[in-house]
C-alpha cells in the first residue's frame, strides 16, 4: 500500500517564479519564461552552462516553504530571488517528486535530490537564514526533455522512476 501511495501524486501544481543567475554569486533575475536544455538546464542561467550533466541542472524551491522561512526568521519577507533558486512551485510537494519524472508545461525534469541551503542563507536572508532553510531547501532535478517553461505553468507528477534507482 505504501508502495502504492508513493507512486500517486494527484495534485497539480503550478510553476510560480523563474530565475536566472549570469554568473557565479550574481543576484538572482526573475524572468516570465526560460528555454530549458537537456543535459544543462537553464538558458542564461550560470549553474545550467557551466555544470552541464550534473544532478543540480535546475533547482526548485517550494512557494508555501516562503512562509515558514519568513516564520522562522520573525517574519521578515522572504523573496524567491534571496533563496538562489531556478524555480518556485506552488500545490504540489516538492518531496513527492524526488526520484521521480514530472512535467513543468511541456518540459520533462527528474527530481535528483534535496537541495540543501548553503552559507550564503546566512548573508542573504540574515542571522539564522542557514538553520530557517533547514529541511526547506527544495529540490534539485536533471532535464529528461527540453521546451520552453512559463510562469503560470502546470508541474504534474509523471511518476515514472528515475533511471538512477
């Protein structure tokens, strides 16, 4: 049954923010639509073009995590662009798609792991942004078939295994 539960997810959800980053450590751009590339990730974005064929080609942050972060830091705003993220998705766990093949529009990604914070949470988002951003990293996943995405878009769980297991 447990088997079973983890290979249905019936929620959609929907892709919230894109951003990009030029270059290493350079402030995160958000932008409405972005080419994505097999094997790379991200048209204009520096982890995508100078890291092609590893497990991190394009991270996801969760959009309902934005709260709890901000809650965990006294309620100061926490924006997507401050949390070095590709994508922000909302109505779907994030966690369901781990190991997993899913569809954001029409590009097919495969979720390859956690996305753990790193020390830049502390500059970015202030004293303790490292310990708020514990277990609420995201997702971090390879690109099975290119396209183009759109803010706006469904993200739906294909539910396929990914070739790694």
């Amino acid at each position: 049954m447990l088997h079973q539960l983890l290979q249905t997810v019936p929620q959609v959800g929907k892709l919230e923010w894109i951003g990009l980053s030029s270059r290493s450590q350079s402030v995160i751009q958000p932008v409405k639509q972005v080419e994505v590339r097999v094997d790379t990730g991200l048209v204009g974005d520096y982890h995508s073009e100078h890291k092609p064929g590893g497990e991190r080609q394009v991270s996801m942050f969760q959009y309902e995590h934005l709260a709890v972060v901000a809650q965990f830091l006294s309620n100061r705003e926490v924006k997507p662009e401050l949390l070095r993220r590709n994508l922000v998705v909302s109505g779907i766990n994030l966690a369901s798609l781990k190991k997993h093949r899913f569809r954001i529009g029409d590009v097919i990604f495969e979720g390859a792991g956690e996305c753990a914070p790193c020390s830049r949470m502390e500059k970015n988002l202030g004293e303790g942004g490292f310990q708020a951003m514990r277990g609420h990293g995201g997702l971090i996943s390879r690109v099975v078939s290119g396209g183009t995405i759109h803010v706006g878009d469904e993200v739906v769980f294909i539910g396929e295994k990914a070739e790694s297991d």
